[in-house]
C-alpha cells in the first residue's frame, strides 16, 4: 500500500486527531529518549525496552527502513529540519504508518549534538483514505451497469479477479446457495458499498 505524503500532510494540517510522540537522540552517545506516546505507537509499555538507534531502524517496514536511515544520516550531518512518512511494525506485529519530523540541536561550537522531534501516528488517516479510495473504484466498476455486471466489476476490483473469473465465481455462488443470479449479484454490489470491515473479506464471504 503506498502512502501519499501530500493528503497526510493535509490532514494534519485539518486538525485530524492523531497520537503524537516525542524523541531525542544523543549523537554522541547514541541513546534514545521516547515519551510514553512513542513507546506505545511502537507496542512497548513504557520502560519495556531501550530505545537504540538499531531498535528504531529494525521495527521500521523492510521496504522503508533505509529510506528512514538515510535520512537520519542527513540529519546528523548537516542538522537542517527533516520530516518522512513511512511505515513500522509494531511490537505486536502490526503495521502503523508514522509521521517523523524533526531537526539537530547544536552545541556553543556549531556542532550538531542532538535530534530532537516528534512522531505522528497516522494510520487511522491512511486506512480512512485506503478506503475511501476502494468505495470509488468499486462505485467507478459498478456505475451505469445491470446487477450483474456490477457484481462482475466489484470482484474485478476487490478481489483482482478477471471478469470471466468474476461471472465464473457468481455462477458457482448461485448454483451452491441456490439464489437466483441477479438476487444474489444485487447482494454483492451491496455488499461491496457498506463501509466499515474489510469489503473484499465481506464480499469473498457473500460468495462461499
């Protein structure tokens, strides 16, 4: 799932609540400080764990983690302001996109001696955007046509099925359920167009 840093920037810029957290890191000793919001976007209680510089870089997701040490090197090098969306997983083993913004403190002699910010946890925002993005391709699938070739096109779109696969798999649905093909395509665009849950679960679900 890819992150688009402009609509999260804008909904931090609405006020949208989110779960902030602060850090400081010591550049020449290496230690980390987390107030209790960070250590708990990152599945730890409090005091559970030392924060280190490797801690922070392994729970960061695979295809980010040298995104987000680049920058860090930046930032120790030079001390300028620095801000990066990407992705975590947490203690649990769930995945949580944050926001991290931050930049270097300097010492009496011009020397960048600290890193000093804040987290943002913002994964309500991505998942709330993940899904209204899924609800106008489903409604894009499904607009102008009969019951079934709506029910065609939500599967072409939720579940990445082919529309010969999609028919295929409502034939088979209706043949197994006994339900007329139209009766039950009619409950599958339906179902496709509540919100909340996960839509393809619901309709795969619908379908068996």
């Amino acid at each position: 799932m890819s992150v688009d840093d402009h609509e999260i920037e804008q909904a931090l810029a609405r006020g949208v609540e989110q779960q902030i957290g602060q850090y400081r890191l010591n550049l020449s000793t290496g230690a980390w400080w987390w107030s209790e919001e960070t250590y708990r976007m990152h599945g730890f209680d409090p005091g559970d764990v030392v924060p280190t510089t490797a801690l922070v870089l392994a729970h960061k997701h695979p295809d980010d983690r040298e995104h987000v040490r680049e920058i860090l090197d930046q930032a120790r090098a030079t001390g300028e302001a620095f801000s990066s969306v990407h992705r975590i997983m947490d203690a649990h083993g769930k995945e949580r996109h944050l926001v991290i913004v931050g930049q270097g403190r300097r010492d009496s002699t011009g020397e960048v001696v600290e890193l000093l910010g804040y987290f943002v946890d913002v994964t309500a925002t991505v998942a709330e955007r993940a899904q209204e993005r899924a609800k106008r391709d489903i409604a894009a699938a499904a607009d102008g046509r009969g019951p079934i070739e709506q029910a065609k096109g939500v599967l072409v779109a939720v579940l990445g099925l082919t529309p010969d696969e999609a028919f295929c798999r409502l034939k088979h649905a209706s043949n197994d359920r006994n339900v007329r093909l139209r009766e039950l395509a009619c409950l599958v665009v339906d179902e496709a167009m509540r919100t909340g849950g996960d839509c393809a679960e619901r309709v795969d679900a619908l379908l068996r």
